[in-house]
C-alpha cells in the first residue's frame, strides 16, 4: 500500500490538527515558511520517517513522502515538542551506537528503540525518554498512519473518524468473521 502525500493531508484534517488547515486552505505547507527553527524541523522530520520505517507494517511504502507531509501539517507547539523529543533520540543513538538515529539501518534503528524500552514502556508527554520518545514520535506516525484512509484499511477501519463517504460502508454486510459469532 503506497501512501502519498494527500493521504497525509487526510489524516491531519481527520485528526484535528490547525496547522494542517491552514497549511491545505492555503497551499502552502511548514517547510515553504523560513524560520530559525526549518533545520530543527527537517531533522525532527527525518527521525520521524526513521521511526515509521521501525514501526510502520512492512506493506506500507511511500513512508517518507507521508511522514515528511504529516509532520509539516503539525501545529508548531506539537513540532516544537516532536523536536525536542527526535533531538534526544539522536543524541542517546549517537551515545549508544555512534550516529545520529535516522543515519542507522532499520534493524539498528529498532534495536536502540527496544534497548531504551520504548516497546514496554507507556507515552508520557512529561515522562522519561523512552516514555516522551514514545509518545511524541511513534505515537505520532502510528495516528498519522492509522488516521488516514488507506492506513486505517489495515486495521479494519475502512472509515476512519473525520473521512466522508461512511455511508457505503455501512451498507455491506458483516465479514465471514462477525457473521459466524452472531447465531439466530
């Protein structure tokens, strides 16, 4: 399943997010506005498409492309704390393996995410780092993936909260799945 770019448009009206109106209403998008902080971005934005190549189901491609889009459709404050978090991920991976995150292979990239624990641990905006690693950077690119259309097609969720068209699908009969639970 190949994600695009208009599919990250899609999750982050779905999801709420302002920066991603106002950057859609007005066709431009984070990464065409110049500010002292565009390199603090691209690199959050980098470690974001290494941490959804770890995490994103194998049958997903175009990672870059939607991840590079969602991030630049999130309000500054949630991209300024996305930063923070991608910043301290580079750091522990430059101490733990001698690179930045983003500069390791995938298997690399999830031994350092598994070595800190980030899958047994919870998401705390305000935690330790694995929690806040987390919470601001896998959290974020599994809703990006899982808000949009075709991502939430993975998981059964063929209408995702905030798509039009809904009415089709409640339309079609329950799968072979529901209907063999249900008895007359």
């Amino acid at each position: 399943m190949r994600l695009t770019r208009r599919d990250a448009m899609l999750s982050l009206v779905a999801g709420g997010s302002a920066g991603a109106v106002g950057a859609y209403g007005s066709g431009a998008s984070r990464t065409d506005r110049t500010s002292d902080s565009d390199a603090d971005g691209d690199a959050a934005a980098r470690t974001l498409v290494a941490v959804a190549e770890v995490v994103y189901p194998s049958e997903v491609s175009g990672t870059d492309e939607f991840v590079t889009q969602y991030a630049s459709g999130l309000t500054d404050r949630r991209s300024a704390s996305v930063a923070a978090a991608a910043d301290e991920l580079d750091s522990y991976a430059r101490r733990t393996r001698g690179s930045a995150f983003a500069d390791l292979s995938v298997d690399q990239r999830d031994s350092v995410l598994r070595g800190m624990g980030v899958d047994r641990t919870g998401a705390s905006p305000d935690g330790s780092l694995p929690e806040r690693v987390r919470y601001y950077l896998v959290d974020q690119v599994l809703y990006g993936l899982y808000t949009s259309p075709k991502g939430g097609q993975l998981i059964g969720m063929e209408n995702p909260v905030g798509y039009p068209g809904g009415y089709e699908s409640y339309q079609k009969p329950p799968t072979t799945a529901r209907s063999s639970e249900v008895t007359d």
